[in-house]
RNA sequence: GCCCCCUUGGCGGAACUGGCAGACGCACGGGACUUAAAAUCCCGAGACCGAAAGGUCGUCCCGGUUCGAGUCCGGGAGGGGGCACCA
C-alpha cells in the first residue's frame, strides 16, 4: 500500500509541516486567547477535562474535535469565544502507579500532563492554553479549600457515620470497582462493611430544586434529564408506624402504596435498621443472618438481583386498621437502610418484590386491586405482582375507591390516628466527599480533643500535601506519615491531629469550569470574569457522567452561591454526551487478545496474526479499551495522516451521540478526501478572480447551478453544526466538493466568480473540522489574514428555492409519477395536471376519484 | 430486579413538523489513464422477477391510526446503557 506521505500526484500537501506551520502561527498570534469584552456577545465552549493518564485515545480526540467545531465556529458566527482546557489531575490511579512503579503520584502525574499537552496540541485546537491547570496544583485546591470552609460556613458539609467497603487486610477503604465478588481486588479477602466517621455535602437541601430546575434545561438531552430525575427519586407517600406486639416498640415504615395495607402480610426491616442491630445483640441466629447478608453487595443492583432472604424476628405487629390482624416482622435482605425508614410493609399481591418473597416463605396473597372489567373473584395473582390501575376490594372502608382515593384516604385516617404522615421521600442521599487517600485535596480541618473538628483558618491554607511519602505500604499515606498530621487547634492552641481525609475528586471537577474563567485569581474566582462567562454555553463529554459529576456540580454552583462566589444557578446551559469510540475484538486460536497491531489481512482478504500467520477470531466492535487490547493510539494515527484527517474522520458517517466504529478504510477515506479538496483548489486556483472582487449582475445558468449549490450547503452544513448533526454537515460539504469537482468554468458571465465563491464557502465551513488544511487552502487563494478570523459565509436565501418542483404523484398512496410544474402553484392546477398524467389516467380509467390530497410543493395523492 | 435507550442496503448512516426511503461516505463491480500497479477520474448498484420496458416487495416482528407511517399508538423480539468510592 502507498504510503500517505509519499505521493507523486501532483497534491504535494504534506499534513505533517503544515500542521505545525499553522499551530505554530495560531500561537504566534495569540488567535485563542480570550479576553472579557463587553461589547460582544460571548460564547463559552467546554469538553470535559481528561483525567491525565498520560496518553490521549480516540474518545479524547472525537470528544475535542466536536468541541473545536462549535468553539472555531462560533467564533466565525462573531462571538467571543471562551475555550480553555485543564486537567482532572487527583485520583487512584497515581496511587496506583505510585504503588506499582515506585513514582510519587506528582511526578507520575505532571509528566502524563506534559504529554498529553504536547498530544493534544498536535490536535491544533482552538484552545486558550494560558488558562490552564491541573486540579492537583496548590493554588488550585488552596482555592478549593476555601469553598470548603465556605460550605461548612453555610451548614452545607458535614460529618456524620457511614457505611464503607474495607479491605481488613489491607487496611484500607475500597472503591465499589476495587470489590470484585465481595473480595478486595488486590487481597482476595472478604470485604466487610464498616461504619466510618466521614465528610458529607448536603446536596439533599437542594433537592426539590435541582430536581424542578432540570425542567429548563432545554438544551440538556432528555435521556441525562431523566437519570438525574430518577436519580433524586422524589416520591409522595406515607409513614406509617405499626405497633410491635410484645414489646411495645414501634416501626415506622414508608411506602408509597398505602392504598394497599389490606394485602399487607408481612413488615420487613432492613439488616442494617436499629431495631434489627437490637435483635442481633440478643439472637446470635439473627445476627449470623444480618452478617450474612452484609456480605451481598451493596449496591442497588446486587441488593435488588439476590434472592430474596428473610428472618423471621418472631415478633408480631399490629395493623393498623384491622383489630386483632398480626403481622409477622421480618429482617429482609433486599430492604435498603439508604431509602426512606429503613423498613416496608410488604403487600405481595402489588409488588414483585413482596410477592417473590411471600411465596419463598409461604405468605398470604390477598389482591386489593382489582383491574377494571375483571371480578374480583376471578382475580388471582400467581408469579407477578399486578401493579397496574383498577379499584380497591378485600379493603374494607377502600372498597370501591380508585387507587390516588385510596391513598388519600390511608393518609388521612392515619393522620387522623396520629400513626401517619403523608411524606415526601427521595432516593438521593447526601454526597460523601471523604476519601481515605493521599492524592487528592487535603480538607482543610483540624481534629481536637477538646473542641472536635475545626476548620483551618483561610490565613492557614494551603494546607499542602507532604512529598515525602511511601506507597510501599496499604493504608492512607496520611495517616501514617509521621509528622504531617501534628498540629495545634486553630480554636485552643492544644496539640491536635489534622483531618487525613481528602475530598472526592468529583468536587474538584465541580467548579473547574467556573475557575477556568479567572485561573489565576486570588480569590477562587472572580466576579467580574465569572459574571461575564458563565454559564457555559456548550458542555461536551461522555454520557459516563450523566448524573454524578454533572449533578454534584449543579448542587456546587449552587452552593458556592450561597456564599457569594458567583451568581448563577445552573453550570451548563446546554449539554451534548457524546458516543464512545468502538472497535472491533481480535484474538487467537488460545483465546488471547490481540492488538489491531499485531493483525494483517492475508491474501485471501482474511485476517491473520502478523508473526505467524494463524487464523484469529473476529469480535464484536466494543468501546476501545486497553483490557480487550482493541485501541487505536491517535498519536500513531496524528503521525500517519494528520490530525485533519483524523478530526474529519471523529465527525464523518456516525451521529456524534451515537457510538462510533473506527475503521482503517474510514480513515483512509478521510485521507482521501483531504487531498482531494488540495487539489480542487489547486487545479483551479490560478484562474480565479483575485479575492474580494464583488460578483457580476448576471450569471450564466452553469454559474447559476453552482451558486444555488453553494448557498444550498451553507444551508445545510450551518445547520448540522447548530444541531449537533456534524455528520450531516460533512455529507452536505461531500456534495459540495462534489459539486466542484465537476465544475468546469468557462467563459460564461460569472463562472470563475461563481467557482471562487463556491470553493472559499467550501474552506470556511471546512475550516472548524480540518483548521490546517483550511487555513493552508486559505492561504493559496490569496487570503491574508488568518482564516480562523474570518467570517462564515453569509447566507442568500434567495439561492435556496428553484424554480420549478418535482411532485411526487401516488396512487392510493402509492408513488406512480413524477410530476415537474411550476413551484407554489395554485392547488387546483396542481390537481389537474396530476390527473391528466397518463399513468394516472389509465389507473384511474372507470374508477370515480374519491379524493386528492395535494401537498403543495410535495405531493399529490389521488385516492379512486 | 428496576429504570431508560436503540434496531433503515454488504457496512456507517440520511430523511425538517406524518408526504418521493436509502442523501453522503465505506466496501464492491465495470471502465479510462498506465508497460504494470498504486493514486486519480468516469459509470453502476436495496431485494426479487424481467432481455428490456416495467412490475412486485422493502426501514427488526405482529397489529392499529391515517388518503399516506422509517416517523404516531399497542404488543413482542434482539442489542445496549444506568443503578451512589472508576473518572
């Protein structure tokens, strides 16, 4: 195969020196750095920053290369343009590697940074890099630790106990990921659940809100509107207290079906529930059970997934509306603590849940709703809970009531008893911001004996992480350096320890987008900057983070607003998730992975190990991944074609929010392309009009068609990028170069006009996709400023509409003819030119036409 | 388990608000250029029947609404995502 490099066509463009000519030239010019201008309107572009694993991939590149079309062609359309980029520099990884390769997690960290800064600016995108930082830079969690103070301040962080995963070898806490089968990844052994003193941000005092607000968010796909809203989980039911027979406790629980307390036959509590620890201490039945099912997972999922298990405690509760009706109390693996009281009553007939451990443990099924149109006689429920609408039987006062009266009705009699209240619950729980770790922002408080947690004066920050620590050893760094931890109380000067805890990465990457608009400010941001910036207008990444990292900053700006920090409400106006970047699997007859590197097509079109030619299996196309050794480097990609090439190729074929298949033959076809349009503006540069010359009053019909074209794609290609469909665009802008490719200007009134038109639109809306080639191109047609200056075309809507329309003529619905008249004639020429169609005619013949339907410019459908 | 999304030629996909299905690209076939190849350029192409003209079928499956459904509604199948310490 050719190489891309060495081409003796007469298209010398050379992607490599070009590339760097322009970046070296956008540099020069300090083209990208913004600065706040009033006057203007501005327009803020921000892809989620990257975590600096040291190497960029594709998700990077197809990530950043939607981002620079929208950042390059706002700029185009006349806005002030904000396009910073920064690193997610905190997190396990380091520690990782720390532990691994004996490098502390600083130098591991800035040196992935320095690569891949220079990676990315290989990219040439329209980046103001003079605002850059890591997370993991002092002056940056210095700031940070202020907003913390701040939130202890205003009651928004907190401290209180909470469950965790702990590794009892190693001593440590661990992640949900680090938990494999309910063992520590690294030490095999059994992880148990803990109870820990731990930071917490009280995101619940805002839930109503960040709940309600998601309604404006218009520019925000509907798909992450709707898991952040099931993730808050807000849900209106009733607390009800049941009276424990023997002992005379009680045990609230909360349901949001109190329509169906006469189908109750049993209360579960969950293991972790107080009363349930109660039990333990006296029953050591009970409390092998409640460890046995502290081993099961905890996240919803596992819960949910398990078998239903229960222990019956033996205790009896009363109901509370059937005088003399027991219900036995059970301790319930698949009850959660984390959601509303920690216990339910279970109505099996209703919920499947209920019903799949009713008939585990022989329980009564008693249907209360009845669907409507089905006796309740006939009415069974036999493996599936009915959870559809209907009215209430076996329900004593309900009978008869729908299921909202019902409800209602539940919740007044039980407020009326004083053994109720209707209740708003929400599944979201506070965020838990403390990490047992050392590579992350240190939280800046101290631990006294005397005078409990108290908050490092501001005057004392940063409080800096030591650099000398080991990683040789499981366990917080922090906690058992030597004399980091030493200090006196800020409160009683008493020697005290300081906190070990650091914070959560996702409350670094909560505020970065706000401090990009003011990096070096001496306070976290500045009014003025943020004032003018915010809220950023476009925010582009991955779906991954469609509910935490995107709701912990909706809770942050708000509670940075509570202190006065910056003034808005919601972060990020409009919203685009992106697809991943897939790729086919490959691996040998032994079942190992291999490399797309280590693969090659075989002369019978078949694919091969390289080293010894042996047969390989073809896998599905899966997100790129070191583990399934599918990935593509786009270093190795930029070095080969170019970054234009790669970039077209990122916003060519797959809608951006859709996943994207790498392909060598899509890449090559990119390739193809870019020389493709170097050669449309060679071959025809020559002979065009200098630039700027204004047009003539008459074009010929040749130079006609290919005005229509052009405004036709500037239709087209603007509103694919205002829509997000840049695949679109790049379609409209094939057909464009298509058009010119088969252009031949002759000596007809405004054909070399008419072509210089049609090939400077073709660069300007290049441009935002493939910058080098562009501004190269740019440059060839005798342009002097930077294209990355220049306007985007303008549109002449009188260009758009032809003259005359092909209608489409059906036959009871069925396309029989096409029709070519006149465009906007009147609907009653229209109808009789169709049905003096021969074809129509003759299908017509002794019919009666019933009906013509005529959409005007459209169709016409004559119905016989 | 619960919640959500997707499904259109050999492939990626296009189709504004219910109005000509398959734009554009890839792969493929034929041709031009060339000693030859590569590159480039031109032409062809949903499937089936037909020499052709033309016809029939066709947007995962079944049903519905409508003059008209890829698009709306109901049911089903297959694939994918999320479910609280990965970022």
């Amino acid at each position: 195969m050719e190489q891309p490099g060495r081409m003796k066509s007469m298209a010398r463009y050379n992607a490599k020196t070009t590339e760097a000519k322009w970046q070296a030239a956008w540099t020069a010019a300090m083209t990208f750095q913004a600065v706040e201008n009033p006057d203007k309107p501005k327009y803020y572009v921000l892809e989620m920053f990257p975590y600096p694993s040291g190497r960029i991939h594709m998700g990077h590149v197809r990530n950043y290369a939607m981002g620079d079309v929208v950042a390059r062609y706002k700029r185009a359309r006349g806005f002030n343009v904000l396009h910073p980029m920064g690193w997610d520099a905190f997190g396990l990884p380091a520690e990782n590697a720390a532990l691994e390769k004996q490098i502390h997690p600083a130098k591991w960290t800035y040196e992935n940074i320095a690569n891949m800064r220079s990676q990315l600016q290989a990219m040439g995108l329209s980046l103001d890099w003079s605002r850059e930082f890591a997370t993991c830079d002092v002056e940056y969690y210095r700031q940070q630790q202020k907003l913390f103070l701040d939130l202890l301040k205003s009651d928004l962080a907190y401290r209180r106990e909470s469950w965790v995963n702990w590794d009892p070898s190693e001593n440590t806490v661990l992640a949900n990921e680090q938990v494999i089968d309910g063992r520590g990844w690294r030490s095999g052994v059994a992880v148990e659940r803990r109870q820990l003193s731990q930071w917490f941000f009280r995101i619940t005092a805002f839930e109503d809100e960040l709940l309600d607000a998601l309604g404006d968010l218009d520019r925000w796909p509907d798909k992450v509107r709707l898991m952040q809203a099931n993730w808050i989980g807000r849900s209106e039911g009733t607390r009800l207290r049941f009276a424990v027979k023997h002992n005379g406790a009680e045990i609230e629980v909360f349901t949001t079906r109190p329509d169906t307390i006469f189908g109750a036959s049993f209360l579960a509590l969950s293991p972790d529930h107080p009363q349930s620890a109660a039990l333990a201490a006296e029953n050591p039945e009970i409390a092998a059970f409640v460890a046995e099912c502290r081993r099961q997972g905890t996240s919803e999922e596992a819960v949910e997934k398990a078998e239903k298990l229960g222990f019956d405690t033996g205790l009896r509760a009363q109901h509370p509306f059937l005088e003399g009706v027991e219900l036995p109390v059970y301790i319930a693996n698949f009850v959660l603590i984390g959601y509303g009281t920690g216990a339910i009553f279970g109505c099996p007939a209703h919920d499947q849940r209920d019903l799949d451990f009713a008939r585990k443990y022989d329980l009564n099924v008693l249907p209360v709703v009845i669907p409507s149109g089905i006796d309740s006689t006939d009415f069974t429920v036999g493996t599936e809970a009915y959870t559809g609408p209907g009215r209430l039987e076996n329900s004593e006062f309900l009978n008869g009531m729908s299921i909202d009266d019902a409800k209602g009705e539940i919740a007044r009699r039980a407020e009326a008893g004083k053994f109720g209240t209707r209740e708003t619950m929400y599944r979201l729980r506070d965020w838990g911001v403390s990490r047992q770790r050392y590579w992350g922002c240190p939280i800046p408080v101290v631990h006294c004996d005397d005078c409990g947690p108290v908050p490092v004066p501001e005057a004392d920050l940063p409080i800096t992480l030591p650099d000398d620590v080991t990683f040789d050893r499981p366990g917080n760094p922090l906690d058992r350096h030597p004399t980091w931890g030493a200090t006196n109380c800020p409160a009683c000067g008493k020697a005290a320890r300081r906190e070990t805890d650091t914070l959560d990465t996702f409350v670094d990457s909560s505020w970065y987008f706000a401090r990009f608009c003011s990096p070096r400010a001496e306070q976290p941001l500045d009014r003025a900057a943020v004032d003018y910036w915010l809220p950023v207008d476009q925010y582009i990444g991955g779906v991954e983070h469609a509910i935490l990292h995107l709701l912990y900053a909706r809770f942050f700006t708000r509670a940075i607003k509570k202190s006065g920090h910056l003034g808005i409400t919601e972060p990020f106006a409009g919203l685009f998730t992106q697809g991943m970047v897939c790729h086919e699997t490959y691996r040998d007859e032994s079942g190992n992975w291999l490399e797309p590197t280590e693969v090659n097509r075989n002369d019978a079109g078949q694919l091969v190990r390289m080293d010894n030619n042996a047969a390989i299996t073809i896998g599905r196309s899966e997100k790129m991944s070191k583990s399934r050794k599918n990935v593509i480097d786009p270093e190795d990609i930029i070095e080969r074609y170019g970054a234009d090439t790669a970039r077209w190729f990122m916003l060519s074929d797959s809608p951006p929010e859709r996943d994207l298949e790498w392909t060598d033959s899509g890449i090559e076809g990119a390739w193809r392309f870019t020389g493709r349009i170097w050669r449309i503006i060679e071959e025809a540069a020559a002979d065009l009009p200098p630039a700027g010359l204004a047009g003539p009053d008459h074009f010929s019909a040749p130079a006609l068609a290919l005005r229509r074209i052009t405004h036709q794609a500037i239709a087209a290609v603007t509103d694919g990028i205002e829509r997000f469909q840049f695949n679109v665009s790049v379609a409209r802008l094939y057909e464009l170069a298509n058009a010119l490719g088969s252009f031949k200007a002759g000596d007809g009134s405004g054909e070399r006009w008419a072509q210089r038109e049609a090939i400077e639109t073709l660069v300007v809306m290049v441009g935002p996709m493939m910058p080098h080639l562009a501004e190269e191109a740019w440059q060839a047609l005798g342009q002097t400023g930077l294209l990355a200056d220049a306007p985007w075309p303008t549109l002449d809507a009188g260009l758009l509409v032809e003259d005359t329309v092909t209608i489409a003529v059906q036959l009871n619905g069925k396309v029989r003819d096409m029709l070519e008249i006149a465009r906007d004639q009147p609907e009653n020429e229209v109808r009789e030119a169709a049905l003096a169609l021969d074809k129509v005619r003759a299908a017509v013949a002794d019919k009666t036409v019933r009906r013509v339907i005529v959409v005007p410019n459209r169709i016409v459908n004559v119905v016989v």
